[in-house]
C-alpha cells in the first residue's frame, strides 16, 4: 500500500495562527482607512469652502459690491463679511458663507494657535490640536481675487 502523505492538523493550526499574527500586525500598517477618511473629508469642507466663495462672489457681483474691500453682505439673515466680493476668513465670513461651519453642535471647529492661523482661517475636526496638519485653511488676498484654501493629504491626518 501506498502511504499519503500531507499535513497533520497541528501544522494547519500553527499556520493560520502564523497567518492570523501576521495579518493583526501588518495590516493596520497597509490599511490606513482613517486618515484616509479623514482627509477625504477635509477634501469635501474645501469643495464647500470653494462653492460657497464663488456662489458668494456672483451674489457680491450683481450687487455690485465685489471691488469694496470690506462689506457685510445681507444675503442671509445673520450676513456674510466680504473682502473683495469673497467671503472674508473669519466666523463671520466663509464660517456664515458655508452651511454647518457656524454652528456649534457641528462636525467642524476653528482651530484657534494653530500656525496657519496668521495667514486666513484654519478649520478642522472637533477636538484637533493647534499643532496638527490635518486642517483647512481658507484665506482671501490682500487685494482683488479668488481666496486659497488648502486642504491636507492622507499622509498629513
């Protein structure tokens, strides 16, 4: 007779608990799907930041107050604050402009000390430091013309 031969059932074992150990440890490392939901969703605030100015922009434009250096808007019923026709980088202005920014119990907060701070707005995640990068920061120039927001990458949340 022919003898078969094969694994014994402890060498299955102890290769699927190699393989179970291998996937815990490595696959958080490959799979980094919450940093990149994070800046998926920074992506999305900067989408909005960047309609809201434009929507905002032909609104100051047909009212003619898009060449005025500072102007509150009455386009809605608590204003919008307006440098050059664009929502200007405060509460009052991209933070009314966009729908979700100005309130309390949203998703989305001012981080305050971040270092980007100087130079426009700086919005993230409720409960983010002033040290992170996984931010936006919508700022309007000095004179006329379109404001800059950017938003992080993946590898930056």
């Amino acid at each position: 007779m022919k003898k078969q031969g094969g694994f014994t059932l402890i060498e299955l074992v102890v290769v699927i608990v190699i393989l179970g150990i291998l996937a815990v440890t490595a696959a958080p490392k490959f799979l980094n799907l919450q940093s990149d939901a994070r800046a998926s969703s920074l992506q999305g605030l900067k989408g909005a930041m960047a309609g809201a100015a434009g929507i905002t922009y032909g609104k100051a434009a047909i009212d003619g107050v898009e060449t005025i250096p500072s102007v509150t808007a009455v386009s809605r019923a608590n204003g919008i604050e307006l440098t050059y026709g664009y929502p200007a980088a405060t509460t009052t202005g991209i933070g009314n402009a966009v729908d979700g920014l100005s309130s309390t119990d949203g998703d989305w907060e001012v981080v305050s000390g971040h270092a980007s701070a100087a130079t426009g707005i700086v919005y993230s995640f409720v409960g983010t430091d002033n040290t992170s990068n996984c931010v936006v920061v919508y700022s309007t120039n000095a004179s006329a013309g379109a404001p800059t927001i950017t938003s992080p990458t993946a590898d930056d949340c």
